[in-house]
C-alpha cells in the first residue's frame, strides 16, 4: 500500500464473497444503527455496525461512489477504512 497523504484515508468495501471497492479517499460516510457517521482522515478509532443504506465515499480526485452495504460493520484506525458487509453493490 503507497503511503497515504495527510488528508486521506485508506478504503476497502467488502462482501461476503468479494471485494466490492478499493482506493484512496477524503471522506466516507455510513450509516450505522447509532445514526449516521462521517469519517475524515485523523478521525479516533471506531467500530460501527451497519444499518442498511447507502455508503457514500469521496475520492481524493472528488468523485463520489456509493454502495449499498447491508448486515455488517465499518471500521476505521490509523486513517484505514474497512466496511465488511453481507451483501454490498455499487450503485
């Protein structure tokens, strides 16, 4: 993995049987049971389980690309991002 930039973020979308999406991002927001959460690079450790919905992820170029993650949970640490889902999809 390249080192990541000061304000980055390190993103893997997993289900079940695949790797849904992979790469460098600035902003990833998810909804979780607790409510909604937005994660930006230096954000504390946090262990979420997933609500089903969307999970929107901002690129470092500025494109946005949703997934639809259902049955899992997200986790952040050290500016690495992993949503490990059930069943997820691009949209």
């Amino acid at each position: 993995m390249a080192e990541l930039g000061a304000h980055e973020l390190q993103v893997s979308v997993v289900s079940a049987d695949s790797e849904i999406w992979s790469g460098t991002a600035k902003q990833v927001v998810a909804r979780t049971t607790v409510g909604q959460i937005g994660l930006l690079a230096g954000h504390e450790p946090v262990l979420g389980i997933l609500a089903e919905g969307e999970v929107r992820i901002t690129t470092t170029d500025g494109q946005v690309v949703t997934a639809k993650a259902d049955d899992g949970f997200l986790s952040m640490q050290n500016n690495v991002v992993t949503i490990v889902a059930g069943a997820a999809e691009l949209l």
